[in-house]
C-alpha cells in the first residue's frame, strides 16, 4: 500500500481542533453508550475499519454487549434497540448518507420525541465529528 499524508503530522493544528471538538462532545449530556453507538454505526456505513475497532472496543468498556455489536448494523429489524436508541440510529443513518436529500421531517421529529433541543445539536454535532473522523482515516488509511 502506497504511503498516504499523515494528517496529524502535516497539518497538526487542523488534528488539534478537531481533538478539541473531540473534547467538547466528551463532556456533552449524551450517554457514553449512546455517543458509541453514533460512532459504531457511522463508521460501518462509511466502512472505516481503523474507528471500528476503536469504538467496539470503547462500548465493549462501556459494558455494550455483543448481541447488540453483532445487531448493530440491521438496528431496525432488531429487538435489542430501544425506540430512542432507533430514533438516534435512524437519524445517524439519515445524516451520514445524506446524498443531498437532507432530514425528512418525520425522522427528525422522531429524534424531538426523546431528546431536547441541547441533546439533539449534541448529536448532530456527535454525527458530522465521527464522520469527519471517517473521512479522515479512510482517507489517509489511518492504522
């Protein structure tokens, strides 16, 4: 495989606001294991290997089970997901493969139902971070 630009090396400040945002969705009101699922699910629709790995590993430590890992990635046919969990999942779907159709109305309202505003900006925010991180690593082939 043919070397690819390091990022963090090249342009560090660029890595450093995006670890700062990073940073910042930490702290957000979103549960650990809501934001793992975000990221898991994400990274398995742009199939990027290298934050699959990060992200099971992290919602394994987060006490996520392998039933729902192994579910994750057919989440609406599956019991194993709460109504929230799916609203947040549906959502993550919707806006990682966008293609330019944007938000239905009746996904959004479905993440209205469970979620207040301030959650619901810290999830969008939680989608579009993980995956910029994607694109990132697939990109670069980040190891």
């Amino acid at each position: 495989m043919k070397k690819r630009v390091i990022i963090k090396e090249i342009q560090p400040e660029a890595y450093r606001a995006m670890n700062a945002l990073e940073k910042y969705l930490h702290k957000s009101s979103v549960s650990a294991g809501l934001k793992e699922l975000i990221k898991i699910r994400a990274s398995q629709l742009n199939g990027c290997a290298y934050c699959l790995e990060i992200h099971t590993r992290d919602a394994r430590k987060n006490g996520e089970t392998e039933q729902r890992l192994y579910a994750l990635s057919a989440w609406w046919e599956s019991p194993l997901f709460s109504e929230r969990e799916k609203a947040v999942l549906d959502f993550t779907d919707r806006l990682t493969l966008t293609r330019g159709k944007g938000i239905p109305d009746g996904i959004y309202g479905s993440l209205e139902n469970w979620f207040n505003e301030k959650e619901m900006a810290e999830i969008i925010m939680q989608i579009i971070t993980i995956n910029a991180w994607n694109r990132i690593a697939v990109s670069t082939h980040l190891r």
